[in-house]
C-alpha cells in the first residue's frame, strides 16, 4: 500500500535528483524508497549483528570506585 509523503528538501538537490531518476527510468519516488529500504536494511544488520553484551554496553552507570576498593573501605570501617 503506498502513501503519500511531503518532503521539504533543497530546491537544487531536487532540480538534480529529478534528473538522475530520468536518466535512470525511474520515478523520483522509487529512488527514494529504494534508498529508505537500504537504510532501514542496513540499519537491521548493524543491530543484528551485536552481541547482547554490546547491545546492553553503557546503559548503567560505572561505579565511581572498583569493588576490590569499596570491599575494602566497608571491611575498614566495620572492624575499626
């Protein structure tokens, strides 16, 4: 099912994009669609091809010191 869409792009750019697509045989809409689908195609690879503990990396926050140290500061503090 197709659906009409407004774009607003600079007046050269489309002046030049209608050229292509003649040249091409191509209706300027298809172009755009082709180019839509190639990045919404590339963009699924890309989130595919992470693995979970990529996927997930920087979501928490870093602990300001390590374990070994806040480990050693709360052992510290309870037999002081």
């Amino acid at each position: 099912m197709n659906t009409k869409l407004t774009l607003n792009i600079d007046k050269q750019i489309i002046e030049k994009a209608k050229l292509v697509s003649k040249k091409n045989g191509q209706s300027l809409s298809k172009i755009i669609e082709h180019y839509l689908k190639l990045i919404i195609a590339k963009e699924n690879e890309t989130s595919k091809s992470l693995s979970i503990s990529e996927k997930l990396s920087g979501i928490l926050e870093e602990p300001k010191e390590s374990y070994s140290v806040g480990k050693a500061k709360h052992l510290l503090k309870k037999h002081a």
